[in-house]
C-alpha cells in the first residue's frame, strides 16, 4: 500500500473514531447506572475519548497508528481495574488480569517504537 494510500486510510480511521465520540456520549447519557463501578468505567472511558480526540495526525500511518492505540489500550486497562475493583465473576477478574498484562506490554511495545521512530 503506497504511503498517500496508507495515510487517507489513518486519517479516515482518526475521523471516524472522533465522529463516533458524540455519538456514544449521547448514547450513554441517561443510560448508565448511578453505581462506583459505572462511574468509574465512563470515567475510564472518557479519559481514554479525550486522548484520542486530542490527537492530532501526521499523515504517517504507522505513528498515527501508535498514537491512537496506545490511549485505546490505556482505556483497557482503565476499564480492567474497574473490573478488578468492582466486579465478582472469577472468569471476568481472571480475563481483566490478563487484559491488564497483555495490555501493558504492547503499550510498552509501541513506546518502543515510537521512540525509536521520532
């Protein structure tokens, strides 16, 4: 895929995801139950939309790529916390855990190349 090619399909990809933020936000209001753990997942979630919103592409798919998931898979982790804190199913604590670890080495992974790709 020749570079223009790649950097239309990140930049679209950018576009669409801060087109969906109203979206969600309007879906969710009134909608979410008035609990911790639901506080705390759309704050989670909020924190992870305004990173993402906040990002401004350059045109290269790769670190744009990076830019987008690093904030995305931060919000996994956010939103696995919550689930460790608040949740009660072994099965779900067991997958937040694993969501947490794998999570934290792929961020660790893109950093990596991001600093290596300044």
């Amino acid at each position: 895929m020749n570079n223009m090619l790649k950097t239309a399909v990140a930049a679209s990809a950018i576009i669409a995801m801060a087109g969906a933020i109203p979206a969600f936000a309007q879906m969710q209001h009134g909608a979410t139950a008035d609990t911790p753990a639901a506080k705390a997942n759309m704050q989670a979630h909020q924190k992870m939309m305004d990173t993402m919103k906040g990002a401004k592409p350059t045109g290269d798919a790769d670190k744009d790529f990076v830019m987008m998931m690093i904030p995305h898979h931060q919000g996994a982790i956010d939103m696995a916390e919550v689930e460790l804190k608040y949740g009660k199913d072994p099965e779900l604590k067991a997958l937040a855990e694993k969501i947490i670890a794998d999570q934290k080495k792929e961020i660790a992974q893109m950093e990596k190349w991001q600093s290596a790709n300044k």
